[in-house]
C-alpha cells in the first residue's frame, strides 16, 4: 500500500503534466503578442515578427546533456539549454549561443524527454530547464514538461528577468527554480547587460518563486562588483528571502565580450573573494554549499 | 599570458553536448558545463579533491552520448 506522502506526489506528478498540457496552448497564444519578458515587445512572434531576443516561433536548443557542475543537492542533472536570451550579458560564458536563438538545433520535446528519461534511468536525479533564457521559449519548454516522466525531478534555471504573465504560465510546474540575482543595482545592468528596468521584475520573480517553491538563488560574484553588485543582493535578500539558500559563484571568467570592461577582463581575485565573505557573514547569509 | 579556452563545440546531432574548461596562469582550473566525463579528468589531476570526487559519478553511458564515459573506468 502506498503511503499517504507518496500517493500525494504521484497525484502532483499526474496533475502536472496535465496542467502543462492545458498551459502549452496558453503559452503558445502568447508568442502572438509576446510579452514574456519585461521588454514587451508586443510582437507577434506565430507571424514571424522578432523583438528584443530576436526568438521566432520555433525553440531551438544548444546543448543536452547530464551535467554534475550544479548545486550538489541538484547533481547529477540532465541539462537542456534552449538557444537565445531576453539579457544581453556581456560576460556570458555561452554568449554565441545565448544571444543567437538560431543557434543550435531544433528542439523536438519527445526526442529530449527521451534523453532525459534515459539519463532519469541511469541515475540523474534532476531535469534542469535552461538557457540563453528559457522563459522566452515557454511554449515549449512547457511541452517538454508535458513529456517528461512524471517522477522527474524538475529544475527551471533562469535570469529571473520576466513578467508576471510568464510567472502564471509556469506556477506549479517547476519541483525547484534556481534564479539568478546578478545585479545589485540597475545601473551595472544596463552598463553590463543591456537591461534598463532589471531589479523591479527579478525581485518580483523571486519573491513569487521564493513563495510557491523551493529557491536557489545565484550570484556569480564579479571582479570589482563586490560592494555595488554582491553588497546589495546580499542585503536584499537577508530582508527579503532570509530562508532562501543563496549560492555564490566566484568562477566567473572573462567570456564573450567581457573584455569590453576594464574590471571584466580576469577573474575574481582572492581579495573580492574575501570581502564577499565577509559581507555574507554580515547578513548572515547562508550559502548552499 | 591570456588565459586558454579548452572548448568542446555543441554536437547538435546530438542535440548537444558542451563544456569548457578555462586555466588560469596561477593554475586555477575554472569548469562550464561539467559533465561526469570532465570531473573525472579534473579528479585526476587533483585526487584529493573530496567536491570534484562527489561529481565524477557513475553514470549509465548510453544515456551520456558517446563523448561521455564511466567515471573510474
């Protein structure tokens, strides 16, 4: 006899999946007057128009695979990362993929599932949904989430940067969102990404994220950024989200166009490492791993 | 002396498999991407690396594609 705990996320599971199902058709209605990120474009994508992502009607993805580089408790994943993005981060380590949404190959939702139940089977413990940015294909990453095995573990990684349009197409349907809190104002966003309104949608996003599931959110420490950057989102989150587990990444690399800036131009140094401890210890933040 | 990029580019008849390694001239070695197949190349040349071990895990290699392999094997 099953026990009450496990019936519950069977019926979750089923619910799920049906729920994605219903949602694919919402999702898909939505790309004709896209406004699935805070630069609402309000094109039609299903006519063929692009806007600030330059992503069409069709999904395409640059990588799928199982990966361990994760949070250890989402570890080992199979990763699915759709081509294209609503930021424009200069250091983005997939930049050729992220910013180019006809950048990989077409995405085909049984195909991965396929894939993803296999690497399920052989011992992967989550499904990670990325990109580029996947909320700008919710159509089908949805769809994929409709095909996966409804015992899967689900990850939605994102930038965080949406509307609350997309919010609602996705509510319920993700086990985990890993969310990335990048920058601690708006003005090293826009220098750096291209973004002009970025902390008003991303502290939206995390606080409903924060609320309805389990958060993980990422910092990828920046050299030079420490107090203007990392100081803030620390602080933010201490009031905002103090039982949220923070995960701060100081592997930052100079990629993409990240030599375009002066501090970008290496990576973080021991001393910024340093200060971002301490300012974590200061909020008393409590760090993933 | 800049750093090197060691890229595998996306297979995409694969539907893609991608991972970077980046070594620093101060011998840091910064990981993107990290399959089970790299952490156990990374393992080896830091054996006492507890985190790196923890990742370069057992995996079924049908379900990796053929660049990747059985950690330990």
């Amino acid at each position: 006899m099953m026990c009450d705990t496990v019936k519950d996320s069977v019926a979750r599971c089923h619910d799920r999946r049906a729920v994605a199902r219903e949602r694919v058709i919402l999702a898909q209605a939505a790309l004709s007057d896209c406004r699935l990120c805070p630069q609402n474009c309000g094109i039609d994508r299903l006519a063929g128009e692009t806007g600030w992502c330059r992503a069409g009607a069709t999904a395409r993805v640059f990588c799928a695979q199982v990966e361990v580089g994760e949070e250890p408790e989402l570890i080992p994943t199979f990763a699915i990362a759709f081509s294209g993005c609503d930021m424009r981060c200069a250091f983005c380590i997939t930049g050729q993929d992220s910013w180019n949404p006809q950048r990989g190959g077409v995405f085909d939702a049984r195909s991965i599932a396929g894939k993803a139940a296999a690497a399920l089977e052989a011992g992967a413990r989550t499904v990670t949904i990325r990109g580029g940015e996947p909320t700008i294909h919710l159509p089908e990453a949805i769809r994929l989430v409709a095909a996966l095995p409804s015992r899967a573990r689900l990850v939605w990684k994102t930038n965080a940067y949406m509307t609350s349009q997309a919010r609602a197409l996705l509510d319920g349907l993700f086990d985990v969102w890993v969310a990335d809190y990048k920058f601690g104002n708006d003005s090293c966003a826009k220098r750096l990404a291209a973004i002009v309104d970025y902390q008003r949608p991303v502290q939206e996003t995390l606080l409903w994220a924060g609320a309805r599931t389990e958060l993980i959110v990422r910092h990828l420490l920046m050299p030079g950024h420490v107090d203007c950057c990392w100081e803030p989102v620390a602080c933010w989150m201490a009031r905002n989200l103090p039982a949220a587990k923070i995960s701060l990444r100081c592997g930052f690399w100079p990629a993409w166009k990240a030599r375009q800036h002066p501090e970008l131009r290496g990576p973080v140094g021991a001393a910024d490492i340093q200060r971002a401890l301490e300012i974590a210890q200061c909020y008393k933040v409590q760090f993933i791993e | 002396m800049k750093p090197t990029i060691h890229r595998r580019e996306p297979n995409t008849a694969l539907m893609g498999t991608s991972e970077e390694i980046l070594i620093l001239t101060d011998g840091r070695i910064l990981a993107h991407n990290l399959t089970p197949a790299m952490a156990a190349v990374l393992l080896e040349l830091n054996p006492n690396d507890e985190r790196m071990r923890q990742r370069a895990m057992v995996m079924d290699e049908e379900s990796n594609g053929p660049h990747e392999f059985r950690a330990g094997s």
